[in-house]
C-alpha cells in the first residue's frame, strides 16, 4: 500500500512513521519547507521517546519520504489523511481553515481512488465538508475521480505515542462505503494483532467518538481534584478515597489521579471545542462547563498554597520549580499548569528558578528571561525558600532529600503532583504540601 499524511506535526509524524514501520509506503507531506529540510537532516519538530530513530531507521530503509510537494506525495496514495492543526479560534471553535485548504489540494491533484481521511481532531460535521470541498476542486478541473472520506480520530498519548500507535486499545474508523471499509482495514491489519478492534462506525459517530473520549477523560481528572479539594477540608486521604473507588471495576484505577489540573493541547482545547459545539446548536454542556472551571482553579491550588504558607507575603521569596512541561516525557509547554503558577509567582516578586529535562527551551518562549533555567534540578534549589514540584518526571521522584535540604535555604516542599511520602519528609525535616492528602 501506498500512503501520504499531510502535516508532519505530533499527529502527523508519529501516524506516517508508524505505518512506515510496518512497511507500508509513506510520504509526509508539510508546506513548511524548513520543517521538511528538518526532517531529511532527521532533526524533528516535536520531542517523541523513539520517534527520532524509528524515523531514520525506516528513512534509510526507503518506506519512508518527506516532501513539501502534495502533488506528487499523494500521486498513486490509498489513503491520504490530513493531519494538519486546528487551532482554536478565538471563542474556542476548532479553526478549519488548514484541513479545508489540504482538501482543496488533494482534489486538485488527486489521480486515482483514493480514501481521504481526517486524523486531526475535528468537530462533528468536518468529513462532509472535505467531501464537498475535493468535490468542487475536482469538478473544477473537470476530472471524474471516486474517492471516499473517512474519520479515523487519533488516541495517542504524548509520551507514549509509538506505543499508543503500534498497540492500540482501538483504532475507530468512521465511513460511509463498503469500499473505504476494506482499504481501511488492510491499512490498519498489522497493527490489530495484539486482538484489539477495529471499530467501523458512521463518519459523524466516529467524529463525536474523539471529543467523547478526551472529554470523559478530562471529567474523571476535574472530578477527582474536586474530590481532593474536599478530601483535604474534611480530613480525608485522597489516595485512599482513590484506592477505595477504583477498585471498583466500573470506575477503574487509570486517570483518577489528582493534581494540578489537565494540560496540553488536547483536553483544553477539546473540552472546549465541545462546549462550543454543542451551544452552537442550542444545547449546554453543563458538565463539562463545571469540568473546565474547576481545572482553572486546580492551576492556582499550588501557589495558593505556597501564598498561605508565607502569610500572604511571597515578596523577595526565591521559589525552586521542577518540571514545566505540562506532563513528563514531552516539551509540550501547552496550556500547562507550569505556567499559571509561576506567572502568579513572578507576579507576587518571587524570584522563580526552574529545571526541567527537556522544555526549556519552549518555556523561553512565554516566559523568557523572567525567570532563571537551573541546568540540573539540584542547581535550581540552592537557597531557595521553597521547591514546587509541577511535572512528575521520574527523576524528581526519589532525590536525596539530604542533599536537598542542604541546598535549600527553607525546607518547605509543593508537590503539585503527590509524588513524595509525607512521613519520609517530615522525618528529613520539612514541610509538606500534596494535594489532598493529609499531611
Ligand atoms: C490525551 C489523551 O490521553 C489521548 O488519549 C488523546 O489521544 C490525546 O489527548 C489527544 O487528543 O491527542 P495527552 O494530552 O498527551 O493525551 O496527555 P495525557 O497523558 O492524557 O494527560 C493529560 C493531562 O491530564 C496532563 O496534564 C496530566 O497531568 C493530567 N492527568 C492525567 C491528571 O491530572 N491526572 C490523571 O490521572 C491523568
């Protein structure tokens, strides 16, 4: 088989990597042609573990191309997925203007049948407007090419995503022809053998499968820092109420941990996209309403914290960060709580210096030379009057907390993400703060 995937960010490279890795033909078609000079010299534009050598192992193998021209990158292509961004527009609806424009260009340059498919996130109703949108280039053109469009949305965790992408729980195809359904599952057999499912479903159920998904997920993560809040004022233990509950198999033990709220560049912009969407059709997401509200007063818990802690004078105060990124293993800054926490720090006069293993350099791109960037997370706590731990990367998960409390000028611990025992700091002599959890 033959593919193109056009758009070479996170989705769109890890997808035609994968599919390269199990000998399928891939070309990965961008219009950024730095991105595409990039790619060839195998320097990517995203932070992926195994990503970087699964893509020079499958270029050097010649499965695997990278090109700026979709002509000739869709030229003879079984399925072409358009992986391009849609980023939120100003009142929170996706912004469609990439994906219709890649449309346009396949029907332009499309010369065979072929399956288009939406692997963006994109709001209920996108795939009939491609649809209509290669339609009209084709008719332009006067060329009388069958193809079909086809929603098969992505699951992928950043992080994890060559794992997520290889093994997946389910791979979920919307379509609307028998047709599409075969190409499709010939595409995606090598990757079913673990038995999960293929699920084939219509193209507006598969569409609405995607925000369902992110949404729930979002609602179990809100729901559980309500839960925290209120653990803490009641005096209970949020990591045994957590135990308690997902050990019941309808609620389950994933995704029920509290923190400092979701980020990144899915559930944010998705539990949002979904508001809109729905009010756009005169019905209120009045759950998800409450779940987007309670995540932006989670992003303020920890400095609310470290603000109570120092009797409301945080002035001159020099505060240690470890992590920035909205979760580990990724340099993904998006909407992550890092941010909020310390832009409310800088603006209290704190003095704020953090460590991070991989995102500074896209931290410098809010937050610039406002704060100081430790080279280990060691440096960062020398004479600090208090450490915040924002991102659980695993080496922040057992440090010798000797060392640590040598550096620090007072030993006061946020643990934004409950990763410390609080019985082992006490012990080592300092003060504790978690997130729902009695301390
Ligand atoms: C999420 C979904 O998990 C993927 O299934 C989906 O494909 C992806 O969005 C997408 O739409 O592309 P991702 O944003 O990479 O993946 O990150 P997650 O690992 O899901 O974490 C999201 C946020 O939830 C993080 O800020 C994390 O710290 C937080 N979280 C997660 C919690 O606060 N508690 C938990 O128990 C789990």
């Amino acid at each position: 088989m033959k593919i193109a995937v056009v758009g070479t960010g996170y989705v769109g490279l890890v997808t035609g990597t994968c599919f390269a890795e199990v000998g399928i033909d891939v070309t990965c078609i961008d219009i950024d042609q730095k991105k595409i000079d990039n790619l060839h010299k195998g320097i990517l534009p995203i932070y992926e573990p195994g990503l970087e050598e699964m893509v020079s192992r499958n270029v050097e193998k010649g499965r695997l191309h990278f090109s700026t021209n979709l002509a000739e990158g869709i030229k003879d292509a079984d399925v072409a997925f358009i992986a391009v961004g849609t980023p939120p527009g100003e009142d929170g609806s996706a912004d469609l203007k990439y994906v219709l424009a890649v449309a346009r260009g396949i029907g332009e340059n499309m010369n065979n049948y072929g399956v288009i498919v939406t692997k963006s996130t994109v709001p209920v109703g996108t795939a009939a407007k491609v649809r209509a949108e290669i339609e009209q280039a084709l008719a332009k053109r006067g060329a009388d090419i069958t193809f079909d469009v086809a929603s098969n949305p992505e699951f992928l965790k950043e992080g994890a995503a060559i794992d997520d992408f290889l093994k997946p729980d389910r791979i979920v195809v919307g379509v609307a022809s028998e047709r599409a359904e075969e190409v499709m599952t010939k595409l995606y057999k090598p990757f079913l053998l673990n038995g999960h499912p293929i699920i084939f479903m219509d193209i507006p159920s598969a569409e609405m499968t995607k925000y369902a998904a992110n949404s729930m997920l979002a609602t179990k993560i809100s729901f559980m820092n309500d839960i925290a809040n209120l653990c803490e004022i009641m005096g209970a233990d949020v990591n045994m109420v957590r135990k308690g509950i997902g050990s019941d198999a309808r609620i389950g033990t994933k995704f029920i941990y509290p923190g400092i709220g979701y980020g990144g560049s899915c559930f944010p912009k998705d539990v949002k996209a979904l508001i809109k969407t729905a009010a756009e059709n005169g019905y209120e997401m009045q759950v998800l309403k409450a779940v987007e509200s309670v995540n932006d007063a989670q992003k303020e818990v920890l400095f609310d914290k470290v603000k109570k802690h120092f009797g409301g004078d945080l002035k001159g105060k020099k505060m240690a960060v470890w992590g920035l990124s909205f979760k580990p293993k990724t340099d993904d800054m998006r909407e992550a709580p890092s941010l909020v926490i310390i832009e409310k720090l800088l603006a209290e006069g704190c003095t704020v210096t953090a460590y991070d293993p991989v995102a500074v350099a896209e931290a410098k791109h809010s937050l610039g030379d406002r704060i100081t960037y430790a080279k280990d997370e060691f440096e960062a706590l020398i004479d600090a009057d208090a450490l915040l731990v924002v991102t659980e990367w695993p080496e922040f998960r057992s440090p010798n907390f000797e060392v640590v409390a040598r550096l620090m000028k007072q030993k006061a611990i946020f643990d934004g993400r409950n990763i410390y025992d609080a019985k082992e700091l006490h012990e080592a002599g300092f003060t504790y703060h978690c997130i729902g959890i009695r301390t």
